[in-house]
C-alpha cells in the first residue's frame, strides 16, 4: 500500500494500518454472523419439509412452546411434535455436526499441510472407516460370534450390538489410519509431500481391504456396504447426539487453539521453528484431533465426501486465510451447505431418500469444474 505524490512514494502509517486491519476483522465477524444466522434459517426450513410436509407456524410452536406456553398456541396436528421432535430434529443437528466437523477437519489439514487439496479422504481416514466398517458388516458374526445378534442398554439408550460394532470399527479404523500415515513419517526431516504421499498410499491398502470384503459379502452385506460408503443421515436418533456432540466440541474447541499457530506455520516451517514453534508436534496433533473430528462424524454417516475440500476454499475466497477466522467460517459453510444437500436428498424423490453423498459428489463435481475453469480464464485474461 503505497502513494506516489508529487514524485515522492509514501508509505502508510501505523494508525492507516489499524484501521485497514480492524476494517477486515469487522468483515469476517459480519461474515461469521450471517452465516451463523444462514445455518439456523435453513435448519429450521429443513424440519418443515420431508416426506411429510410441517407448517412453519406449527414448526416454531413445536420449537418454542415449551420456552413460552402462555403465547404460543399448540400446533395443528398433535403428530408434528413427534415428527419434529423424534424424527428431524436430531437429524438436523448431526448434519449441522458433520458439516462442522468435515469443515474444520479440511481447514486444518490444509494448514497444517499447506496444500489446499489435502482432505479426510487424501489423508485415507474415510476409506479407513469404510473398511473398518465394510469388516464389521461382512465379518461380524465371525468376530463377535452371537453376540452381533444383541442389544444392549447405556444410560437408558438402547443400542443393536451390529449397529454399535459398525460404529466402534469405523471410528477405530479411521483413527489407525492416521497413526499409520504418522509411524510412516515419524522422522523430523519428512516433507509435508511424503505426509500426503502416505495418506494416498495407505487409501489404496484399505481400499483394497474393502474390495475383498464386497468379494466375500453376500447380497444383503454388498447392499449394506454400498449404502455405508453412499453417506446418509437417516434412522438418527437423539443417542447418537449425546455421543457425537462433546467429541465435536472438544476437538473443534482444541483445533480453534491451534489456529494461531497454523498462521505461522503458513509462513514455513523454517519460520515457525524461529519463533519457537514445535511444526512436528503442531503437525501430529492437529492431524490426530482433526482425524478425530471427522471420525466420530462419519461412523454414524458413511462416506460424505468433498465438504472438508469445498468449505475452506470457499471461505478463503470471501475473507482470506487468517486460520483464526477461517476455521470457524469453514465449519458454518460446511454445516451450511451439507444442510442444503440433506434436505434436497430428502425431497427430491419423496417419500423415498436420495443417499446425501450422491448430491455431495455431484455439488463438489461441478465447483471443481468451476473453479479450474475460473483459474484457466484467469490465466488467459
């Protein structure tokens, strides 16, 4: 920022700095703002719709009558308590949590990594939990003998023990992934490209794990294995919030520390060892709780690709790279837009469901498309 009067270059000042540098911070707090807003709008639009529609007046009844009996009326149709209530209301808010938490995990390991491709899927965590799941599936009754057949009871939640081992093996296998792609790297002079090499490496192990187990599965397990790995937010019940919410809180509280020291780090390595930053314990231990963070998520899901590429680049284009802000932009844009494909899948073919990762694959298709054509015509103007 530099002025050419009268044949002199002047420089701006300290306070002009300031003003520039609080200028911009004001516009990424309006930024987190509305989109803070955006996801509450469209999370209560998505408990209206479904296979069966719900007025709004009686949706916000439902949401609100307990806060305010006294003014506001009770709804229309006694069932809608139960349909919001049982049925979409704990949907709605593990979307908002897997949005969340695939937003942060990609901006992260983008940091971390410096390289803005580099997602839960580059890194091998998600066909690391296909397979873990994928195993439980076909070769449950091997592993755990009758007991696959259970259920059983926490804290008064009732749980099936084939639903829980799907659970516990994606979410284990997921986390073994990245402590391969670690152990493979474990020496302080590895490149971030030999971290991301061995992501890609230990992807195709466990895909061909997962090939083995469609090879062994029958009719019933091959569909079951298909609709896993399709991504889907249905059959949740308010159990699985109670498991997921304080790991994505704990783990998104953490990596928001970090953030600080992933704006350093963007600068080198060579920059943040000088200013007293440890880059191999900064590296391992935002990979592991990002790892985490998606883990916990998608255990419950399947496979919901391309949010933890999409929502960071997206929010790097409206309001730059400080990871401080980012960070949390990304996990609202996330949220956001996994908020919109949901209730798409679930309207599009009512009363049937679309699988979500179908419309996802499809959204993050045409914005790559658009984005290496954006860069192409740049290139020539």
């Amino acid at each position: 920022m530099e002025n050419n009067v009268g044949g002199e270059v002047s420089r701006p000042g300290a306070e002009e700095l300031v003003e520039v540098y609080a200028g911009w911070s004001r516009k990424r707090l309006v930024f987190l703002l509305s989109m803070s807003l955006g996801v509450a709008v469209v999370s209560v639009l998505a408990l209206c719709v479904g296979a069966v529609d719900v007025p709004l007046a009686d949706t916000v009844s439902v949401l609100f009558r307990g806060l305010m009996p006294g003014l506001i009326a009770e709804p229309s149709n006694p069932h809608y308590a139960t349909i919001i209530t049982e049925m979409r209301a704990p949907r709605i808010v593990l979307t908002v949590l897997t949005g969340v938490s695939l937003g942060i995990a990609g901006m992260v390991m983008q940091g971390l990594l410096r390289n803005p491709l580099v997602s839960p899927f580059t890194l091998g965590v998600s066909t690391a939990s296909s397979f873990g799941a994928a195993m439980s599936i076909v070769f449950g009754t091997a592993l755990f003998g009758t007991a696959y057949y259970t259920s059983f009871s926490i804290l008064g939640m009732t749980f099936s023990f084939s639903s829980f081992s799907t659970v516990m093996m994606s979410f284990v296998f997921g986390l073994c992934s990245i402590a391969i792609v670690l152990f493979l790297t474990r020496d302080s002079n590895v490149s971030r490209s030999t971290v991301i090499l061995s992501g890609v490496i230990i992807s195709y192990i466990f895909q061909a794990g997962i090939m083995f187990a469609k090879y062994a599965s029958d009719d019933d397990q091959l569909r079951e294995i298909a609709l896993w790995m399709m991504g889907g937010l249905s059959n949740v019940t308010w159990s699985t919030i109670v498991i997921v919410l304080p790991v994505v809180l704990v783990c998104g509280i953490y990596l928001e520390k970090l953030s600080s020291d992933i704006n350093v780090l963007s600068s080198g390595d060579d920059v943040a060892r000088n200013l007293g930053i440890d880059v191999r314990k900064l590296r391992n231990r935002g990979l592991v709780f990002s790892t985490l963070i998606t883990t916990v998520c998608i255990a419950f899901t399947g496979i919901i690709g391309f949010i933890g590429l999409m929502a960071p680049h997206i929010c790097r284009m409206l309001i730059g790279n400080d990871s401080r802000y980012l960070l949390p932009a990304s996990a609202l844009m996330g949220a956001a837009i996994l908020l919109i494909s949901d209730t798409f899948s679930r309207v599009v073919m009512r009363p049937e469901e679309l699988p979500v990762g179908i419309i996802m694959y499809i959204i993050g298709g045409i914005f790559f498309i658009w984005l290496v054509c954006g860069k192409k015509l740049g290139d020539r103007a």
